[in-house]
C-alpha cells in the first residue's frame, strides 16, 4: 500500500460514517410524514414463512403532511404487515382499510422532542466515533508504511495532519447534520 491508498481508504470510511448517521437520522420521526421512518422495519411474513423489511413487502407513500399509506404488493400480506407495525417500537397506531394500511402521524409533544434529540445526538457520536476510529486506523497505516521504510519520518508527521484534517472535516459535517436535525425536531 501507499500514501494515497490509505489516505483514499480513510476518507471512504469516514464518509460511509457520515452517511449512516444520515440514514438513522432518515428513520427519527419529526413530526412529518416520511417513508424512511417505517421502510426498514422487519416484519414475519406467514406467507413467505420468514421474515422481510417492510419496504420488500409494501409500496410507501405519503399523500399527505402527516400520513403515511402502506400498500401490499400482495394482498395476503396486509394482516401481517398490519401486525408488524403495531409490534415495532414507533408508537403509530395503523389502520387497515380494504388493500391499504393508513398510518397517521401524531402531533409530537415537548417533552417526546427532547427525547428524540436525546436518540439523534446518541446517533451522531457513534459517528463521531467511528470516525475517530478511522483516524486511527489510517495512523496507524501510514505508521506501518514508516517502520517499513517506504516513508520517512516528516512525510509520516505531514500525512497525519493530512489525516487529522479529514477527521475535523467529517466531524465538522456530523455536527451540522446534528444542528440541523436538532432544530428539525424542535421545530412545532
């Protein structure tokens, strides 16, 4: 490996960190109707005998602000997905009607948006970790390139700044998708 391989690695990893908190931040519920918030859901299908995401299952739309409808793509499954969404953790109430399953969204209250941005934050410093720990990963690369002889001692100390650069970089995207998040859901 070189430099460049691992300074590339580093930052893929970084923006594959990013890009997670993004996606958890997809399925925290704000108040708006969203597909993220129910799309990934695992329900036990007795039809297919096994267990599938509820995006597999279903096409979900929003047609308006604050409901979500849920249509089977086979209406043998309308029960069980019905089912799946009263036993999954969002607090939503479904409500079967013929092919279609209507999901309203509730009002959130003060004290249920605190909570929320108690669960993003959570969510932005596992990122903030696992950056962190791609910062490692690539010093530790470029150390081994060192000890190996392929690098010298001031392109190691130049590369590492290069490094600690990507990292406050990244940090820096996770803290703006936090505030922005943040103010997402406190936001009536």
């Amino acid at each position: 490996m070189d430099i460049d391989t691992i300074l590339l690695e580093t930052e893929e990893a970084m923006a594959k960190s990013v890009e997670y908190m993004d996606h958890e931040f997809a399925a925290v519920r704000t108040g708006k109707a969203t597909p993220a918030l129910v799309e990934n859901i695992d329900i036990h299908v007795h039809a297919y005998g096994s267990t599938m995401k509820l995006k597999q299952l279903a096409m979900i739309t929003t047609p308006e602000p604050r409901l979500l409808a849920v249509q089977p793509f086979d209406a043998s499954t309308t029960r069980d997905i019905e089912r799946g969404l009263r036993e999954s953790k969002l607090g939503i109430n479904p409500a079967a009607d013929g092919k279609m399953i209507r999901l309203p969204i509730p009002e959130l209250s003060e004290e249920r948006r605190r909570d929320l941005v108690k669960v993003v934050k959570t969510y932005a410093e596992d990122a903030k970790v696992r950056v962190r720990a791609c910062r490692r990963d690539g010093i530790e690369g470029l150390k081994k390139l060192q000890k190996e002889g392929a690098i010298t001692e001031d392109d190691l100390r130049r590369e590492e700044k290069t490094v600690q650069e990507l990292t406050d970089k990244h940090t820096g995207m996770i803290d703006a998708a936090l505030e922005g998040k943040e103010k997402e859901i406190m936001t009536v």
